[in-house]
C-alpha cells in the first residue's frame, strides 16, 4: 500500500468511526511495516474554518504527540502476521480491524 486510505471501524453497538491510515514509505517507495492512524474530519463534526489556516510550509511539521488527529500507529514485524500498536486511544477491537484490513490490503 503506498497511498493513505480511509477505513469505517465498526463497533459492537452499531456505531462506527472513520479513520485514515498513512503507509509510512522508505525513500525508495518500499513499505516500512509502519502505519500511522487519523482521526478524519468526516468523522469529527468539522464546522467551517473562522480561523486562519496553521499550515505554513516554512514551519516545521506538527509532531504526531501534539496533532489531536492522531490515533497511533500499527506497526508490523518482517512477517507481516506479528503486529504491535503504539498508542492509548484505540480499543483492542479497532486496533484488530485495522491490522487485519491492512493484512488483506497487502504489503507491496
């Protein structure tokens, strides 16, 4: 997988939350094992932006610590089956729907 995509997780009251997975790539395109997860605006009631945008090329990137849009990441061995989950905010259930859609998804 080289681009993001967007997952629905699926809870067991019939609720759902979707999320955005971010491949993270080596420099040659390859697959690192390493997955971050977002928070999308869909998901989170966005009303319209009154404020002035605080993306600025010249600045340096927001740190996942402090973005409120980040999940965590999934982070997967050399075998692609073994996995681990880095983070506080997801339930063991979505971190589960996240690993096996991304090993239905595949590797390349």
């Amino acid at each position: 997988m080289k681009n993001p995509v967007t997952l629905i997780l699926k809870h067991t009251d019939g609720s759902s939350r979707i999320i955005l997975i971010e491949p993270i790539l080596q420099h040659n395109l390859t697959n690192t094992g390493v997955y971050k997860i977002y928070k999308t605006s869909i998901d989170n009631e966005s009303a319209l932006f009154t404020e002035e945008l605080e993306i600025d090329e010249n600045k340096p990137e927001l740190a996942d610590r402090d973005n409120p849009d980040y999940l965590g990441a999934i982070i997967f061995g050399q075998d692609h089956l073994q996995w681990k989950y880095e983070g506080e905010l997801l339930s063991a259930a979505e971190q589960q729907q996240i690993a096996a859609y991304l090993q239905q998804k595949g590797f390349n």
